[in-house]
C-alpha cells in the first residue's frame, strides 16, 4: 500500500475532524466538503470506512518522521 505524505495526511485529518465537530451540531448529516474529505481520507488510507480511516491516519501520523526545519542561510 502506498502511504501518503504525512503532511497531506495531517491536514485531512484536521480539515476533516473540525468540520465534522462543526457539523455535529447540525442534523442534517454531513455536507459535501466531509463528504469529499472521507472519501479521500479513505482512498488515502486503503479504508472503506471513515471511521477506519481516521484510526489508520492517526496511526499512520503517529510514527511518521518529524518534518525538516529549513535552514535559513545568510
């Protein structure tokens, strides 16, 4: 399975679980953007349930590498 950038990944994973708090409080069901965003945190996971996809996302993220600071030069 491919594994998706972790930088990618965090920022489904935050875009994803702030909309869906905000939707919470809503009971018309998920709109379209979470709808969008599950559907790609699931391909990017190899999940058919969003559910799963956020457990593998965030086991995923867990031993991900830290990012690389940038070195500014002068």
């Amino acid at each position: 399975m491919l594994i998706p950038h972790p930088a990618f990944l965090r920022g489904l994973v935050d875009e994803y679980e702030a909309l869906a708090a905000e939707e919470a409080a809503g009971a018309s069901g998920p709109g379209p953007r979470a709808r969008d965003l599950a559907y790609t945190l699931c391909v990017s996971t190899g999940t058919r349930d969003v559910r799963l996809a956020l457990e593998t996302a965030h086991r995923l993220l867990e031993v991900a590498p830290e990012p690389k600071t940038a070195q500014v030069f002068e």
